[in-house]
C-alpha cells in the first residue's frame, strides 16, 4: 500500500485538498482500490470532460467542487458543488466541466 493512501487512514481529511487542478489536463488519485469496488477523487480543468462511454458497475458521482454537465442516457444532470448522481451500470454517460471542477467517483463493483 503506497504511503499516500495509508495517510488518509484513521483521520480527518479534506477531500477539496486531496487533489489539485493541472491546466487543460484532468487529474486522478485513487483514494480505495478494491475489488469489490473504488473511490478515486477527480480533478477537471474548465472545458475538460469525459467522452460518452459505458461502465459495468454503478458509480456514484459526489461533486466536492465547481460545476460540470453529465449526460447519462441523453438526460443531462447538472450538478454543483454538494450534490451527488448515480451513473446506472451499463447506461452511456459523459461529463463536461461548466467550471474547474472537483469529484469523488465511487464505483461498486457486486
């Protein structure tokens, strides 16, 4: 386990710091990475997004930051800081940054 991830055991941890933003680039960190499932907390430069595509689990979008647009089946969701959508496994879905934004990603896989 890398020294970064045991940090975060068993204390208080702001998510918005856990990450910072890379202009024109989208960053990860991978907060729990197991097989029953992931939290990986993303970092979107203004304008920079995902394209349409599919996963075969259910993943919980939780916005820490900014805005962004997602689609999910041509249903577009938009969401702000503090709130949260559920990306059905298996349903096209994309995302666009409106701002510089901030996500937690959590995907359970069973």
């Amino acid at each position: 386990m890398s020294n970064k991830k045991q940090e975060l055991k068993a204390q208080a941890s702001n998510l918005e710091g856990l990450i910072d933003y890379q202009e024109g680039s989208v960053v990860s960190r991978t907060i729990i990475d197991k097989k029953t499932g992931t939290v990986t907390l993303f970092a979107f430069d203004i304008n920079q997004g995902l394209s349409e595509h599919t996963a075969p689990y259910d993943a919980m979008v939780y916005v820490v930051d900014g805005e962004v647009d997602i689609t999910i089946s041509g249903k577009l969701v938009k969401l702000k800081k503090g709130e949260m959508t559920i990306m059905p496994a298996n349903e096209p879905h994309a995302l666009a940054a409106k701002t510089k934004f901030k996500m937690l990603l959590i995907m359970i896989k069973s």
